[in-house]
C-alpha cells in the first residue's frame, strides 16, 4: 500500500534506503509501548519513515509535568491520552498509514494480550514489572523487540548506546532489569568475567552516563526523582527507531 500520492512526502526515505528497503518499511507493523519521554520520540521517527502500520499503545494522559520532554505534550493537549493524542499527529503526517491506538497499559500478567501478531515491538515502559514481563514474553514467542534504558539524569546525548541487555554497561535501569529477567524468567545467569556473560538475544538502546542527582537549589523536592533532558529521551527514542527501521531494511547493527 503506497503511503502518499505525493512522492515527495517519503521520496527521501526511498532515497536513503532504496526502493526495496522502502518497500519493506511500507510493508511493515511496528507497535511502540510506552509513549514518554523515549517512546513518543521513537514512534514520531518511525511515522515519518514510511511505516505502513503503527500500534500505539500507552494508558496515561499528558500531564503538566511532561512538557519538558514529551512530544504529545502542549498546553492544549493536558488531559489527554497520549496514544490518542500522537495518532491523530501522525495520521497528520501519513494519512495512508495505518494507526491504531490502544489507551492501556501492558499488564505483569498477561503481557502479550494487546500486541499484534505481526508487528516489531519497541518497548519503552517506566514499570519495571511490565518491562521485564514484556521482554520475557517476547523472548519466549521469539518476536523482535527493542528495548529502552533510562534516561533520567543525564545530559550528554553523546553517550547513547546499544547492544545486548545482558552486556549493557552504566545504566542502573538495565541492571534491575537483568536481575528481574534472570531470577523471575530464567533469563542466562550473569558471570564475573564479560567475556563469559550469555547475551540474552535482545538489544537495548541506553547511555553509560553516570547519573546526576537533582541540582542544589531546585524549586521541586529531591524526592520528586531524577531530573530529565528532551537532549536524552529524544536520542533514545531516535535511536529505537533506528534499530527497528535497520532491522526491517536489513542493515543489522551490532549488538
């Protein structure tokens, strides 16, 4: 299904990855999880890539305290849910393509209950529960996912990078999730030496940078959490979208 009647929407994408990775991306499903500070930036990527079919799924609703790093958050859109919010914005920007948005939230117990059968996941969900129950069932049904790491108290986007959650090194995120995965899901036992650490066959996109605890002097109490930069999530989320978009042309990435 060709995604504009006017070559030009996409014609750079086609150039980019030529016409049959182009093809491909139009014939593809990706379901994003979690639509925050990482997630919504990721599925924005991928609609403006060509995707012929997005799953948006996310329960919460924008909130005041997302404006400073959420892409469906405006001062006209508080309240609102935010899968509602960036599918009507991205029917906007492709309005061949198709999107579906579901106003829920993964479930520890059944994790695999709202995900299509066809799509490519890219999961970017705060609970850690719902994280790890996610990528387990996803491991299990042997289905393509990609992960986010953490992002709160960073600031140099240059430190972003991926590879295997179980070799990822400097994100605090991804340790709880290791440890979560290997006691509750069977997931391969860790090991003093790297070189003997079992990849778990899954990638993440995270940074190494160590994390900043909340300035002196701030207005909101420390206990309000990690402060958070646009700079940080924006480049996680970018960069899931590159993972997937790789993967579906078939330009396979390291880690």
């Amino acid at each position: 299904m060709g995604n504009s009647s006017d070559k030009r929407a996409f014609g750079g994408i086609e150039r980019v990855y030529g016409p049959e990775g182009f093809a491909r991306l139009q014939a593809t499903h990706v379901c994003v999880v979690g639509l925050g500070g990482v997630g919504s930036w990721c599925a924005e990527a991928l609609a403006r890539s060509a995707i012929g079919e997005l799953t948006l799924i996310d329960g919460d609703t924008v909130a005041e305290s997302n404006l400073n790093r959420q892409l469906p958050a405006l001062r006209s859109t508080l309240g609102k849910p935010k899968a509602a919010v960036l599918a009507e914005r991205f029917r906007e920007i492709n309005p061949q393509a198709r999107i579906t948005e579901l106003v829920a939230f993964i479930s520890k117990e059944n994790p695999g209950a709202l995900i299509p059968d066809d799509a490519i996941i890219v999961e970017a969900i705060d609970d850690m529960q719902a994280k790890a129950a996610l990528i387990a069932w996803a491991s299990r049904a042997n289905r393509t996912i990609f992960v986010a790491g953490g992002a709160g108290g960073r600031i140099d986007p240059g430190r972003v990078r991926t590879g295997d959650i179980a070799r990822a090194k400097g994100d605090p995120l991804l340790s709880r999730l290791r440890t979560t995965l290997r006691k509750e899901y069977g997931f391969p036992a860790g090991s003093a030496d790297p070189k003997r650490v079992k990849p778990f066959g899954i990638t993440a996109a995270f940074t190494d940078e160590p994390m900043r605890g909340c300035a002196p002097g701030c207005s909101i109490p420390q206990n309000a959490g990690y402060g958070t930069s646009s700079a940080i999530t924006a480049t996680l989320g970018l960069r899931l979208a590159s993972l997937a978009i790789n993967r579906i042309v078939g330009v396979y990435e390291a880690g």
